[in-house]
C-alpha cells in the first residue's frame, strides 16, 4: 500500500472536490464592505464555526468512523486557517479510511521514489518498490503495461554491463503475463535484444497470448459497462476461479475493490478466498484490515477479522483492542452488539483451560460476560431503545459455561434466575432450557422446583411443561410428588381452557361486531343507491326527436285553431305555448341558438354512443393499463399519445368513459413493439394534472389472481432511509438539501396519496451504507418547518394477506352487476308522461284500503312498460285536459 502522505493527499483531494466554490482557501472572490455591520457578521460567523467545530471533534470522539464528520471538521479547519488541527485531522481520517491501491497510485509512487535514488541505497529502495508494485498489480491486463514499461526506463536510465540480465528478466517476466499490447513489447524486445530471443521466451509468450483472448471478453465487458460493475467482475472472478491461479484471482478482486471499496459482501468473499486458499498471514490480515477501514458499519466483516487474528496467532492485546474498535464503528442495528459481543466472547472461552479451578483467562472472560450484559443493557438500549438481545443468549452462553465447565451451579441459576426476570417467564423453551441444564448438572429437587414455576407462568404451551413435569414425576416422583403435580396441572390447564373459552368468546364478539357493521354499511350504501336511482325517475331525463315525430308535430300545430288565453295582455299563441314548453324536453325551435348547457348536453350524449371499450388479452405484451388519472382530462387520447411517444410507436389508444360519457380516468395504451411497453413502465408515478399516473403490465386478472405490481422492495435496504412526520408543504428540493448534508443522494421519492396529496413521508436513497447510517444518527429528531421527523432505516413490515376462505365465502354472496345494453343504462327508459296523465296500464280490482292487489303469478314478474307515445299523442292529451 501507498504511504500514509499519500493517503492523506489522496484524502485532501478528495474533500477539495467537497468544498463550495468562492471557499477563502480556493481562491474564490469575495467583497470587503468595510463597514461594521460586515464585521460584525464576520465575528458571528466566526463564533458559529468555532462552535460547530467544537461539535464536530465531539461526535467524532464518540463515532470515530463517521465519515462525513470527518469532511466537514477538514473543511471548517481549512476556512479558520488552523493548520495545526487540520494537519492533524487529515493525517487521522488516512489512518481510518484507507487509500484503495491502484496501478496509477502504485506507477506515481514509484516514480516519486526515483527522487531518492542519490541516496545511500537508493537504487535498491527503488527496485524494492517496483517490485511490490509489480506483486500488486503487475497482472492488470489494461493498465500493468504502463509499470512494467517504468521499471525498464528506470534500468535503462542506470544501464551498467551488470544491468543487462536485468533489463532481460523483466522483458522475459513481463512476455510471460497475458497484457494489453503485448505484442509492441514483444517487437520492443527483439529490437533491443542482440541476441535472438530465447525458445521458452517465445513458449511463455505464445501461451500468454493465449490466454489474453480468453480474459479480452471479460475486460471488453467492464470497459463498456457503467459503475459499480459488479456484475461483470464477478463473471471475471468467476472465470480466474475456474482457472485456479492466486495470483491472477488476488488481482481481480482487487481490482474489482479498487471500484467498489464499500460493498461489504465483496470484501466478504475476497476474504473467506484468502481464509480458505492462501492462507498466507500478512495478506490475509492485511486484506481483514482494509475491509473493515472501508465497511466499519458491517459486523460480519468484524468477525471474520477477529477470528483471522486468531487463527493466526496474533497477540490478545492486539485482538483487544481491536474488538474495542469494532464497539466504536458505529452499527446500525442493535443484534450487530450482540453478534460481535458473542464472537469475542467464544474467543475468551477458547483460551481458558477449564482444568484449573481459577486462572487469569477465567477471571477475564467472566468479566467479559458481565460487561457485555452491562454493556447491552445501557449503551445499546439507550441508543435503539432496545438490548437487541430478548432473549438473553449471552447470559445463557454465560450459564452454560459456569454449569458445564465450571461445575458452578449455584452461578448459573442466579443468572437463570435474572433471565427469566427480563420477560421470559411466559416462553416454555426457556423453562425447558433451564429444565436441561439442570438435568444435565443439577439435581431432581431443583428440577422439581423449575418444572412447578413453569407450570404456573407459561403462556404459550402450557400442556406442553405440563407433560414434562408428569413425566419427571412418573419417572423419579413419590406418590405424594405425582398427587400434588396432577393437581398443579389440572388446575393450570382448566384456567387456561376457561381463559381460551373468553377469548374465543370476545372474539366472536368482536367478528360479530364487524359483520353487524359490515351489513350496516352494505344497507347504507343500497339506501343511497336507491335514493339516487329515484331521484333520476323523478328528474327524468330528455329524449331525441326523430324526424317523424317532428312531422307529426309540426302537421298537429297547422290543424289546430289559433287560440288565444284569456287575460288582461296580450294574448300567447298556444303554438309559442308549444314551443317553449317542448323546449323544456330539449327540442327548442331551431331558430333559437343553443345555450352552454346544451351544447354540454348533446356532447355528453354525443358519447354514449361510445361503443364499451373491450381488450384482448392476446396483446397484453404490447399493452400498458394506465390509471388513476385526472376525470377532468380533456381529449385524453391526445394527452396520453404525446405522453407515451416517447416511448415507441403507439398502435392505439382507448380511454374507458362511464355511460353519461365522462371519462373513468382509466385507459388501455397499445404499442407496435412489446419493448415500448416495457419503456413504458418506466413512467410510472410520473405527475400528469397534478396526479401521479400509475403505468402497470397488462394481465387479465381472472387468468393472474394473484398477480400485484409493486414498484419498490419490500425488503430491508440498509442504503435507504424512511422518513415521517414531514410537513405536508415540505418539498423534494427541501428534503434533498437536508438530506445531501451526509452523503450522495441518490433519489428521493415523496409519498403522495391517490390525488397526488403528500402524506408526510419519504424514501431517500443514499449511495452506500455508510452515508444512510450516519444520516440516521443525526437527522432522526430533526426539527423542520416546526415538525420533529423521525428516520429509520427502510425495513416496511409484510404486509398481511387476506385470508382465501374468507374471499371464496365473500364471493358464494356476491350480488351480480346488472346487464344493460351496448349503450348502457339509457335515460330514455324513464316515461315522459306527467304523473296527472299516467293512466293504468293493467286495472285490476282495489282493496278495501284502495291499494292495488297483485297475483303471486303477476308480482313476480316485471310491470309491462308503457306504450311509447309520439310527440302528435303528447299534445292531443293535453288539448284534451
């Protein structure tokens, strides 16, 4: 690895990218006002970076691995010019965050050692290093050509007679290593070589050759693929995995981590490869120690580091102090504590020798056990407000050690003792598990004693400890032990039966509840339907005039007499009575323009003869349904169509309208290609009038009953946050300007309701682990626009299924739609008659109470339906009235 100064450039550089342009150090212009309010302001700004500096070194001594902390302390040193601290605070981030080794880092600083070379042994230091380089990263196919080709210039510009056989070994090594232009080196050679170039020379370069079109795919594919590109490296680890040489699978996996440095389950396998393979103890702690520099937050590379170690003889000072800095890496979860707890505890265990009563080992790992619950208890539950240890594995593992190694068991039922105290009373495998161990080193008395207390606090499987304590009474009990267990747990069962008979009972009261609520609103929901359906009755509605009913009308008014009304005006000719009354019913005379309203009229009946929109299902590969859609939305076929243009060619567009012609808000969108529609897809939840459009697959549900399309994982992502309690004005800029304060942002989404309305939450995503967990330490509890968010990170719960019985038995009492025609249920099916002129189709003989009497035979069938009327019928009825 490069030196420390290196890093620590490397890291310099790295936070200058950071820093906002106009910084005093960059070189950015400012403007001296000269007056004392800008002093002033300078002062306070002063007094503020000071402070804020103050927090910074604080939060950095509690979490040394918060890496944006560390950036914002370089950068705030840099503007107060302190040079000392900000010296010092660079050199301390080096020596956390490790500088990746690459062919460029390892070709600069063999270049920067040539600087030395007047010194006593320089030449040799030299060599050293471009030696180390060429172990590191000598076998890069695209990039080691460049350090070869230095180590031979620096040779060359030293060329001594005994120099010669060097320049020709490194020709000889290099031809031997499939590399990029590796045939310019080989012409290079024979030009400079006197002599011809030797037979196993020409073998090794042949085969190198070889072996270069084999890897050209690989690298052909990471030179076109974008980052990370773990996919492509990990078809190139698994193809150098096949061909079995460490060398060249060390170098692909460093390469792949100089790209990757923080996916932990990369630096998990490079691992468990050296682990397994080399075994070799500097590279394997030195690879260990890099992992857990660039993924601090990951406990699983903690342990394998700890048990490396180990495994390699290091020291326990060493390993101790390295399992204290695993505590202060700052994980996300609180069961992480626990896991890295209990590895090293297994640690101490393994280094006691139990044959001794007492001995130093002993005495520390007991300590170590009682810190680790104290540690538990206090730090850990205080931060997650939670142990992360419900079930208190570690004081278990704690009394299994003092019971079985220890013969101590006196200690390990006090700590039994204390674990059933934190909640565990009511589980019967903990009693069990008590119950064992005293039978495996304690004595029938205390066996007796656990069994009995099991009986009178286990919840959940009472019958169960109830068998065993018979059983131990059946086995090794007296007559007066088997009575007394008999009655200790029949009297247990008949309160738990009695409980159980309650419950059940309460929760049949409460399905019954829900039924007698359900049907209550099933009735409300029918009384307003028919509410609504006679109101339309009473309303009516306006019927076309065909052209022959306007010919009988118009020869009605030429045969009738002009009469006048009698009154103290002018009299009204009974045909402009006519006209303004048929104008009521929608047929005004034609010289007479419309009104706004009709015209909206006629365009709504314009669209009943929209014929229904029907879909074949053969073309859902083609087709996207699209919806929640505003119903407002003027000629959605042209909206839509400039909407999904982009996307491919668009075969067809077929928006779904209601039988008064308004549009559902729903429509199907068919392409010419099938790749369009999965294009498509991609403009799902974009906003269209202030609505998120929602863009699915197209699948026939009767065929795919289960089938659900949801956007976003279900699952934990540790890279992403969730946050609530945002005010609802709160925007994504907003929320993106907090939010980029500790870490690259990757996307940000709002979560809106079906209106497009927000509801106070939000999923950040953030580039890496590292910046999603330090974002949650310090934005959880924030205050914004005076609303405290809390943020977590993402981990939604499963949702609950509805059960299958119950649907299928929902479905036995499903009431089915009524059928109506292809133009749906017209308005023309209400009588235009006035109530004063409706007559009895059917007269049958009354009542005593007046009310018409029906046969059984005629009420079940429907009431004939009128005899249509033409206008000419209307008004000869009312002329006759």
């Amino acid at each position: 690895m490069a030196a420390a100064g290196a890093e620590a450039s490397a890291v310099a550089a790295e936070e200058e990218k950071r820093l906002p342009e106009g910084d005093p150090e960059s070189g950015g212009d400012s403007e001296d006002e000269g007056d004392s309010d800008s002093s002033g302001d300078g002062e306070d700004e002063e007094k503020e970076n000071e402070a804020e500096i103050q927090r910074l070194e604080e939060q950095l001594s509690i979490n040394a691995f918060d890496y944006n902390c560390h950036l914002d302390l370089i950068k705030l040193l840099r503007q107060e010019g302190e040079l000392i601290k900000l010296r010092r605070a660079r050199q301390k981030m080096s020596e956390l965050f490790p500088l990746t080794e690459g062919p460029e880092i390892w070709l600069e600083y063999a270049q920067y050692s040539i600087g030395g070379i007047g010194q006593e042994g320089g030449i040799e230091k030299v060599r050293s290093i471009f030696e180390r380089a060429l172990t590191a990263v000598g076998l890069h196919v695209t990039k080691g050509t460049a350090l070869w080709e230095a180590y031979r210039e620096f040779e060359n510009a030293i060329l001594e007679t005994a120099q010669l056989e060097k320049i020709h070994t490194l020709f000889r090594r290099q031809l031997g290593i499939p590399l990029l232009d590796m045939e310019a080196s080989y012409a290079e050679y024979e030009e400079w070589s006197e002599d011809p170039i030797p037979e196993t020379t020409v073998k090794s370069y042949k085969k190198a050759l070889q072996q270069l079109e084999k890897c050209k795919p690989y690298e052909e594919a990471l030179l076109g693929a974008e980052p990370p590109k773990l996919a492509e490296y990990q078809a190139y680890i698994d193809f150098e995995m096949k061909a079995g040489d460490p060398a060249r699978i060390q170098l692909i996996y460093e390469r792949a981590l100089a790209e990757n440095c923080l996916v932990p389950d990369l630096w998990a396998r490079y691992n468990q490869y050296l682990d397994r393979q080399l075994k070799v103890k500097e590279l394997v702690l030195s690879a260990h120690d890099r992992a857990v520099r660039n993924c601090p937050w990951t406990v699983g590379l903690w342990i394998r580091y700890l048990l490396a170690m180990e495994r390699h003889r290091v020291d326990h000072g060493i390993i101790s102090e390295m399992f204290e800095k695993a505590l202060n890496a700052g994980f996300i979860q609180a069961t992480d504590y626990v896991e890295i707890w209990q590895a090293y505890l297994d640690y101490l265990r393994r280094r006691v020798d139990f044959t001794q009563d007492s001995s130093k080992e002993l005495e520390e790992l007991r300590s170590a056990f009682a810190r680790a619950v104290e540690y538990l208890k206090q730090e850990v539950e205080e931060r997650f407000s939670e142990s992360g240890d419900p079930s208190c594995t570690i004081m278990q593992n704690w009394a299994r050690v003092e019971a079985r190694l220890c013969n101590n068991m006196q200690k390990a039922r006090e700590l039994w003792d204390n674990i059933m105290t934190k909640g565990n009373a009511k589980y019967a495998n903990m009693w069990l598990e008590y119950y064992n161990l005293e039978r495996a080193h304690g004595d029938t008395q205390h066996c007796r004693k656990a069994l009995h207390r099991a009986v009178q606090c286990t919840s959940d499987y009472p019958e169960h400890v109830c068998e065993v304590l018979l059983t131990l009474e059946r086995i090794e009990g007296t007559l007066e032990d088997w009575d007394a267990a008999v009655q200790k747990t029949e009297n247990r069962l008949a309160r738990v039966n009695e409980q159980r008979a309650k419950a059940a009972e309460k929760e049949a009261a409460l399905a019954k509840q829900e039924e007698e609520k359900a049907e209550q609103r099933k009735q409300a929901r029918a009384e307003k339907k028919a509410s609504k359906k006679a109101k339309k009755n009473r309303i009516g509605d306006k019927r076309k005039a065909d052209d022959d009913d306007e010919g009988e009308w118009g020869q009605e008014e030429e045969e009738l007499p002009s009469k006048r009304h009698k009154g103290d005006g002018d009299g009204i000719h009974l045909e402009e009575d006519m006209e303004v009354e048929t104008g009521l019913f929608g047929r005004s005379g034609p010289e007479k323009p419309d009104r706004p309203g009709n015209q909206k009229e006629k365009a709504s009946t314009s669209r009943k003869d929209i014929p229904k929109v029907l879909h074949d299902s053969s073309k859902d590969n083609v087709t996207v349904f699209v919806s929640n859609l505003s119903y407002t939305m003027a000629d959605p076929e042209v909206k839509l169509k400039e909407l999904f243009e982009g996307c491919g060619e668009v075969a067809e567009i077929r928006p779904v309208f209601s039988n008064k012609g308004t549009f559902r808000g729903y429509c199907y969108v068919e392409f010419k290609e099938e790749k369009s529609a999965l294009q498509a897809l991609g403009l799902d939840r974009k906003v269209v009038e202030g609505r998120p459009m929602f863009v699915s697959p197209c699948v026939d549900k009767n065929k795919n009953p289960d089938f659900k399309v949801f956007r976003y994982s279900t699952t934990l992502e540790k890279h992403k946050l969730f946050i609530s309690g945002l005010p609802f004005s709160c925007t994504k800029e907003e929320l993106e300007d907090v939010c980029k304060a500790h870490g690259n942002v990757k996307d940000i989404r709002l979560v809106t309701n079906r209106a497009g309305k927000p509801k106070g939450l939000a999923y950040v995503e953030y580039e890496n682990e590292a910046q999603a967990s330090q974002a949650v330490l310090k934005m959880d509890g924030l205050t914004m626009k005076e609303h405290v968010i809390k943020v977590a990170i993402s981990n939604p719960p499963l949702r609950k299924l509805p059960d299958k019985p119950e649907a299928s038995r929902a479905s036995q009492f499903a009431v089915p739609r009524q059928v109506y025609g292809a133009r749906g249920k017209g308005r023309t099916q209400l009588s235009m008659m006035p109530r004063a002129l409706q007559r009895q189709s059917n007269p049958m003989a009354k009542a005593e109470n007046g009310m018409v009497q029906n046969s059984p035979a005629t009420s079940s069938q429907p009431p004939e339906e009128p005899k249509k009327m033409s206008n000419a019928d209307f008004a000869k009825m009312l002329l006759k009235k």
